[in-house]
C-alpha cells in the first residue's frame, strides 16, 4: 500500500509548479494539515484497510489525492471557497467534496452506498 499517497512537501511542490515550494511556516503547517486531511479520507473511505487497492489504482489514488490536497490547499485563500462561473457569468458551482478527484477510484475499491 502506497503510504503516504500525498505529503504537505508534495502539495507544496505541486502548488509551486516548476518554482520552488514555500518554505513559510504557516504554508508548511497548512499543507501538512491538508495532507493529513486527505490521507485521513482516503483511510475511512477504504475502511481503515478492510479494502486494498491494486498497484495500478494505488497509483491513480497518488495523481488524485495530489490533485485534491492541491485543491483543498488553494482553497484557504478564497474566501468564498471554491467558485466556478459558467458563460453567462452565472455562478455554476460553489464549493466541492474533499475528494473530488480520489471519489471515482475509490468508489471502484469499495462502492460502498453512493
């Protein structure tokens, strides 16, 4: 089992893209709290290992869980959360599920009720 599949290091670096990551206090602190976070998801939705994912969906739950700890990360600074526009200028979306990119790869694992 991949563990951990995200890190606040890896957040950090992810958000920063191709520059180097904060090395501020506070943005350390944050990302680590959002990886825990995410990694805490991840272990309830797989029942506190009662279900294993294979090798290849290990692999998709790191590019995901990645994608979701980056997002949750960003989402401190917007302090409306997370708001999408459609083309009319109408709000589309606000806010999101913690695991919005980990969900479908998890629900293969273990469907649960969803």
């Amino acid at each position: 089992m991949a563990a951990p599949y995200v890190t606040g290091a890896d957040i950090l670096q992810h958000v920063a893209g191709s520059g180097a990551a904060s090395t501020d206090a506070e943005d350390i602190a944050w990302a680590d709290v959002v990886a825990a976070a995410i990694e805490g998801a991840i272990a309830s939705r797989l029942d506190d290992g009662a279900y294993t994912p294979t090798s290849s969906q290990e692999a998709q739950l790191v590019a995901a869980a990645l994608q979701d700890g980056a997002a949750l990360y960003v989402a401190r600074k917007a302090p409306n959360g997370i708001v999408s526009f459609g083309p009319d200028g109408d709000i589309a979306r606000l806010g999101s599920a913690q695991l919005r990119a980990c969900e479908p790869i998890l629900y293969r694992i273990s469907p649960g009720i969803g």
